[in-house]
C-alpha cells in the first residue's frame, strides 16, 4: 500500500515538475502590455523565488499557456481558476509546500509543515473551518506574487519588515475587536527593548511577533508556556526562575514572566523594578511580609554593586585621563560588567542570599580595578613629585647663576 | 699646574688656537636686541635633548609592522621612567620647532642674513627643513592610528611632484601602501640619514658663526660687548635650564599618548590633523581647487609652497638694501605681513576648522 | 671676605650642579637598566601553561585589553577564541557536558571551530592559533 502511494506521489510531482519548466507563456505576453493591477504580477512574479524555481503562472492560476487568444487562454476547460479565493490560495500553496518530494528537489531542508501548522492556528482556522474571509492566509503575509524566501531584506517577513506585515490586520483597532483582540500589540512591542534592539541595534535576531507566537501556527502563547517562550534565549533566567519560591506560579494562576515584565512593552529591566517601598513585588506582596525584605536585600545588594562599579569606572577615567595607560583595569571591569549581568540574572531565584554570593565575584573584580587604579593615581602623584623637587633644583641653579653672572658683570666694570 | 702641563702636552701636538680663540676672545656685542641671541641656543639645546631621548628610545623600539606599537607600549607602561623619556622625545619636538621658528623670525627681522652672512641664512634654511623632516619620519614610528594615517596622508602628497613623484612616493613607503616597510625606510631616515645630515650641517652653521661673529641689526650701536665664555654663556645655560624645566614639566602633567594600534584598513578618525608647524601647508593644500586649468591642486600647492621656500632661502640676495647696510623696511613689512601675521593666522584657522 | 663669599657661591653652584646631573642621571640609568617582565604583546600571549588543562575543559585568559577562551577539545587538541560574544559583548564560557561554546546572557551557542549553532550571535567567534612553546601553551592572533 505504501509502495503505490509512494509511486503515485512521484509521478504527481514529476508531472507537476514538467509543466514547471515553461519558456514565455501567453500569459506574460499578454499581462506584460496591460495596465495596472493586470500587468503588476508579471514584474513582482519576475523578482520572485517562484520564478528562479520555474514556476509560472498556470502552476497557481490554471490555463493555457500555450493559447493565442484570451478566451481560449482563460478557459475553465484547460482549469483556468482566475483570481482563487482565500480557501482556494491556501489550498493551491499547500499542493507544493506541503508536499516533501517536490520541495526537497529546491531545497532538502525544506520545510513542508506551513499548511499544517497553518491549520491550528487561529489565521487558519477563521479561514479554512468558520470561513469568514478575514483571517490571514499565505498570500497576507508573504504576498501573492512577490514571494520571497524569509532571509531575503526585500521579503515581508524579514525580521525588519515582519512587524509591519502583522500590523497590516493588528495594528486595525476596528478589526481587532471583533476578535477580542486590543489592536494596541504593535505600538507597545515598539516601545519595547527587543523593538530597540532590532531597529536600533540591527540585531536581525531580536524576537520579532513570529519568535514568540510562532509563524504559520500562529497562536498566542498560553499562559502554559510562556516561560518557555522566554526561556529560549534566557536560558538561565529560567533555570534559576524554576528553582525559585515562584515555580509554582502556574497553580497559582499567575503568568509567569508576563507577570514583572509584561508581554509585549518589555522594557528594559531596572534595579528600581526591587525599590523598597515601589517594587514591583509589592503588586502582591503585602508590607511585613519575607518576600518584601527578600526584594530589599536584593535592592541594596545590585545599587550598591553598579554604585561600586561606577566609582571604579570613574577613577579609572580619571587615571586614564592623567595619561596612565589602564587596558588592564579596563579588561577586569569588562569581566566585572559580566559578573554584574549574572547577579542580575540572579534576581530569578528570589533568594537574597544567593544574589549577594553572585555580586560577590563581581566585587571581587571591581575591588582589583579599584586596586589598579589608586596605583597608577599614586603614580601620578610620585612623578609629580618627582617632577617638583627636580623643578625646585633647577630654579636654585638658575638663581644661583644669576648671581653668578651679577658678580662677573660687576667684576667686569671695575677693571678698565 | 697639572692642568696646564696637559694642555701642553695636546698643544705640542695639536693647535688649540682655534679654541682659545673660542674660550678667549670670542665676544657677544650687548645691545637692546642681545636677548634675541637666545634662540639659536635653545633651538641647538633641545636638538641635543632629541638626540639624547632618541638614542635612548632605541634600546626598546622596534621599528616593525608587528612590533612597533608594542614596543612603544612597553616603554610606556613597563620600563621605568620610560613615559617620561618618550614624552620628553615627543614635547621636544613641539619645543625645538617653535624654537628654530622663533631663531628663524628673530634673523629675519634682524636682517642678519645679509651679506657677509648670507651662507649662515642658506645652512640655517636647510637646518629649518631637516628639523621638519624629523618630525616627518618620526610621527609615524608609534605606528598607531594617528601616526598611520599621518604616515599614510603625508607619503601622499610626495606623490603629485612632477615626473619623479611616483617613484619617490613608492621608495619612501616601500612599496604602494603604508606598510610594515614604511616604518624601516621612515625609521633608517629619521634616526641615520637626517642627523648625519642635520649634525655635519648644524657643525657648519655654527663654524660660520664662529668665524664671522654675532650680527649686529642695521643701524644699531651695539653698547659693549661681553665674552662668550663664560659670560653669554652662562646665560645661555640658565635659558637651556629653564626650557628642561618647562620640557620636564610637559612631560610629566600631559605624558604621550599612546593611541589604538594601527590597523590598516579602518578608517581615518575624525577630526585628524598634522602637527602645527605643518598646519599652514596642510591649509594651502586643503583651500586649493582639486583642479586648476586641467592642473591637478595638489601640484599648485606644492608649487606654492615651494616657491615661498625658495623666496624665504633667497632673501639675502633680493635684500639688496639691507647688504648695503641701509634699512630695508619692505622687507620688514613684508615678513610681518606674510610671515608672521598671515602663519601665524593659517596655523589658527586651521587648528580651530 | 669677597673672596670667601665668591667661593661659597662656587661650591654652592657645584654642588646643585651635581644634584642636577644626578636627577638627570637617575631616571636614565634607570631606564637603561633591562626590565625582567616578559614583554607584553597583543599580538601572541601565554594563554596557560601545559597540563593545566584535561580534555575537555576550558579557561579564560587575557588576549591584550579583551578576554579569551583556551579549549582542550575531547580529543586532547587545543585550541582559542576570542571570548567576547559576538552578540552583545558576554564573555562566553565552556560547556563541558555539551561540548559546546555557552554564552550565557542569551544562551548563544559555538561549536568547536567558533561557529555559531544557534541562539542570537550573528557572527563566529574570532579563532586564533595556538601552539605550544615548552611548558607554554602561546595563543596568536593572525596579523592586525
């Protein structure tokens, strides 16, 4: 049974490979001439990863190809479909994405699970099961006929560009509500610290919409697995979270990371977020509790540590600007500024103690910057000296030669 | 008398009269303008202090692509004194070109360059050109990225002289770029060449000196006139102490910097600008169209510039007046004009735009 | 009484004069005088001396103003990187029980030549060669 399916799947692909390799169809000759909207998907299909695939025009839209004139071309016949609905354009990408033997020809890390996953997300199923029309199908995000490869800068989903094309229906208020959804998603990730790091810092893999709610399933993330989420790139941050007294915050019914550092306005994170008295703890724990002297702790701990680390810096500039050479205080500082990330890393496990031996190795380094410092200053301070009993010498010298050259002068005078 | 039963001993053998004559009977004649004696005297000293930092900076500099600025790092952070030695080298430089400068100014407007003196004037000019040559050849030897691209700008315009430019741009940077053999050519110049070349001439300078005495301005009588030895130069040596004081003091509160290792394909760091006795030429070059009547600028400006230098070694033979003794005051109006007023003007300009 | 006067300021002369000299003299001897320190280079280091590494493990050092990292792969060969993270600037460390590159600011990963495997590092770490002078394990950067 298998063997047929295997025999029928190849002989599928190979027909549809050979229609793929067409030269000038009648349809480009035609379309090319005509205006507007009718003659724009020959330029974009030109550009496109369809066209250095081969695959043209009647691959999607049906027809002959072969025909001369525009009836015989445009017959329901040869299968012409014209424009496909959205049901319709899913089905016809799935036909070639979904299928493993013909995409592997192109590619043999092709992906074939779009159409799938497609099916489970919210997009796919407003379109392809309740049939309203409105949710996103391939063509919203990648476009109809300039389709590129996601790498591609000129692609829609470009990490760059990916935020936009979610915009297009998500940044829609209107459109929104009928879905119980805010419309206010965008705006907040662009006020975001990952938004910074994409549009200002060019970091290609800041998360973008699709990094945390997936691209083709796209589905929120529950409340489930939202630490998982955030855990692919903050690994530690997660260990340390799952160690922590808050492990238990999906029996609780909080939102784990969600909780502190909200969804998609993440901020950049402060020590203010532990200050006594406005922490953020305090949105439930309640004054008099172990948690609030916990956050204090950590408060005093982390300030006290960046107010260490900012003196040191300070001093080492200082020395650095009498023109003491500092590479090395500057290297331990670096190494400091690394044990810094980590007792802030340590924060997750919300125990005092275990922040305080983290700075701990973090003092340590400043403490040797610092050390370094007050030398090369207490070495300015020798050459200066130096440099002031040499000057003090010098100007006797010259006094005294005055003198000298007084007496010679008077001398002089009286002789003839 | 031991003394005197060496000096006999020498005199037997050699003739010591030029000396004596040195020791004995050379004079200084006192005027209103005597002070202005000093500069050639200090402009001599801090040549002796280049020397002295120089010979010693050799002990630890390698003049390597590879190892340059790491020998340059290690005199300045592990040998001892080694950041005072260097910053004295790179302070004196500042110091003995504003001093030769200052030489030059004061001979001009004392129209000591007239006749019988006009050799002096010539040998002085050279003095004055080698003294930029060593700046030339020994900003680059750091080979950080200031001096590469010092090296690499200043090597550049050697390459628009007229036929030989080509050639000569390529044998002083050894080869097309700036490389690790620029640093031994610009090295082999900066610490063989240019002092045999400056110390046989600087001998010469001064033998000229020697032989004809101190010129007095025109019109001016001179009061009287004191021994050279020791008195004028007992004061010589009080004005040397007072510069090792100013030089030291430099030294010591603005050491050298050492800068970020040169790296060949970086860009230049903004804001780049050469030392400020080239700062006039640098602004000649900078203010001249890129192309005058199908004339590349950069010929123009050099051009230029050299024929103000060849106007400037000329002098004692366009002042005609001044060899006859009379007061030329064209010539004075002119170098405080162009001279002085208008380089000291470019120097400002340039260094504040 | 002029005479003896004369004198003193002589020897007074002669003897700052000698102060002098000698503060001259001093910082030149003593720069004269050979430093015993091994010279320091950003372009080759002593990153460890041998045997202090097993297979499998791996330590920072000080490659000029930045971090390094000195690997003894499993196979017992070794080999250096920069250890600077090409993401955010982290200093990485090794993961012996993945065999692994770790950064562990946003859990970026480098295979043993320094490329990257996954997570947000955009480039490979910078690779340097290492070989082994005596008891001394030398890292070298290739030519500035």
């Amino acid at each position: 049974m298998r063997k047929i399916i295997t025999i029928i799947l190849v002989f599928t692909a190979l027909a549809v490979y050979q229609n793929v390799h067409a030269e000038e169809t009648s349809c480009q000759a035609c379309h090319a001439k005509l205006n507007g909207r009718l003659s724009e998907p020959v330029t974009q299909w030109k550009n496109s990863v369809h066209h250095q695939a081969g695959i043209s025009c009647t691959n999607c839209h049906g027809g002959d190809p072969a025909a001369r004139s525009e009836s015989s071309a445009h017959n329901e016949k040869t299968g012409w479909i014209g424009k496909p609905g959205p049901i319709k354009s899913v089905r016809i990408c799935g036909n070639c994405h979904g299928n493993e033997l013909f995409m592997k020809k192109f590619d043999p890390n092709a992906r074939t699970d779009q159409l799938k996953n497609y099916l489970t997300s919210n997009h796919g199923i407003n379109i392809m099961f309740k049939k309203d029309g409105k949710g996103a199908t391939c063509v919203s995000c990648h476009g109809a006929h300039d389709v590129l490869k996601a790498m591609n800068p000129q692609s829609h989903v470009y990490p760059t560009r990916v935020v936009e094309t979610c915009a297009k229906c998500h940044a829609d208020k209107k459109l929104m509500a009928k879905y119980g959804i805010s419309g206010n998603e965008v705006s907040e990730y662009k006020k975001s610290v990952h938004a910074k790091a994409l549009y200002e810092g060019h970091d290609l893999f800041a998360p973008t919409c699709n990094d945390c709610h997936g691209n083709h399933g796209a589905v929120p993330p529950k409340a489930a697995s939202i630490e998982d989420v955030c855990g692919l790139c903050h690994a530690l941050d997660q260990k340390l979270f799952n160690e922590s007294p808050h492990k238990a915050w999906k029996e609780s019914g909080l939102r784990g990371c969600m909780e502190c550092h909200g969804n998609h306005a993440i901020l950049k994170p402060t020590d203010a977020m532990l200050a006594p008295g406005k922490g953020i703890c305090l949105k439930c724990h309640e004054t008099g509790e172990k948690a609030l002297k916990t956050m204090n702790t950590m408060y005093s701990t982390l300030t006290g540590l960046k107010r260490k680390m900012e003196n040191t810096k300070k001093l080492v500039d200082t020395a650095s600007e009498k023109g003491m050479p500092m590479d090395d205080a500057l290297l331990i500082l670096q190494e400091a500024r690394n044990s810094y990330i980590k007792s802030h890393t340590a924060i997750h496990k919300f125990n005092a103690a275990y922040v305080q031996q983290t700075a701990q190795g973090a003092f340590k380094e400043v403490i040797k910057a610092q050390k370094i410092a007050h030398a090369r200053i207490a070495e300015i301070k020798k050459r200066r000296a130096f440099f002031y009993w040499f000057g003090a010498v010098i100007i006797l010298l010259i006094l005294l030669l005055s003198i000298k050259i007084r007496i010679m002068v008077k001398k002089k005078k009286r002789l003839p | 008398m031991m003394k005197e039963k060496m000096l006999n001993w020498v005199e037997e053998r050699f003739d010591l009269s030029a000396i004596r004559h040195l020791t004995r009977e050379k004079t200084v004649p006192v005027h209103r303008y005597t002070p202005f004696y000093y500069f050639g005297g200090l402009a001599l000293f801090f040549f002796v202090v280049q020397i002295v930092t120089g010979i010693l900076l050799m002990l630890y500099y390698k003049p390597t692509g590879e190892n340059a600025y790491e020998s340059i790092r290690t005199i300045m952070t592990q040998v001892r004194f080694g950041w005072l030695i260097r910053s004295i080298h790179v302070w004196g430089t500042n110091l003995m070109m504003l001093a030769v400068l200052l030489h030059t100014f004061a001979k001009y407007f004392l129209k000591a360059y007239r006749k019988p003196r006009e050799l002096t004037w010539i040998s002085g000019f050279f003095l004055l050109v080698l003294a930029l040559g060593f700046s030339f050849t020994g900003h680059p030897l750091p080979w950080n990225e200031f001096a590469y691209f010092a090296a690499k700008i200043g090597t550049a315009s050697i390459g628009s002289v007229p036929l030989v430019g080509p050639w000569l741009l390529e044998a002083i940077r050894g080869g097309q770029g700036v490389t690790g053999n620029t640093i031994s050519r610009l090295f082999a110049l900066h610490v063989v060449v240019l002092p045999l070349v400056t110390i046989g001439l600087v001998i010469l300078h001064l033998l000229f000196v020697q032989i004809q005495g101190s010129s007095v301005p025109i019109k001016v009588k001179p009061v009287g006139e004191i021994p050279f030895f020791p008195n004028f130069f007992l004061r010589d040596l009080r004005v040397w102490m007072g510069a090792l004081i100013v030089l030291v003091g430099l030294a010591t509160f603005i050491p050298a910097e050492l800068g970020k290792k040169a790296a060949q394909f970086a860009s230049a760091p903004a804001g780049l600008k050469p030392d400020w006795y080239f700062l006039p030429m640098y602004q000649i070059l900078k203010w001249i169209p890129s192309t005058i009547l199908g004339i590349s600028g950069e010929l123009i400006g050099i051009g230029l510039i050299s024929t103000g230098a060849l106007l400037i070694l000329v002098v004692p033979f366009l002042d005609v007046k001044a060899s006859r003794e009379e007061e030329s005051t064209w010539f004075t109006v002119i170098g405080v004009f162009v001279l002085f007023v208008f380089m000291l003007a470019i120097t400002i300009y340039a260094k504040l735009y | 009484m002029n005479a003896s006067r004369r004198k003193f300021l002589d020897g007074l002369l002669g003897l700052f004069s000698l102060a002098g000299l000698a503060a001259l003299a001093y910082p030149i001897l003593r720069y004269i005088t050979p430093i015993k320190k091994r010279e320091d280079s950003t372009l080759s280091v002593v990153a460890s001396k041998i045997n202090v590494l097993t297979p499998n493990t791996g330590k920072l050092f000080k490659f000029g103003s930045k971090p390094g990292i000195l690997i003894m792969t499993p196979e017992g060969k070794y080999r250096a990187f920069s250890a600077v993270c090409t993401h955010l600037g982290c200093i990485v460390q090794y993961s012996s029980k993945d065999q692994q590159i770790w950064c562990p600011c946003h859990n970026g990963w480098f295979d043993l030549n320094g490329h990257v495997v996954s997570g947000p590092p955009p480039r490979d770490l910078e690779r340097y060669t290492v070989f082994i002078k005596g008891q001394d394990i030398i890292v070298k950067k290739e030519k500035a």
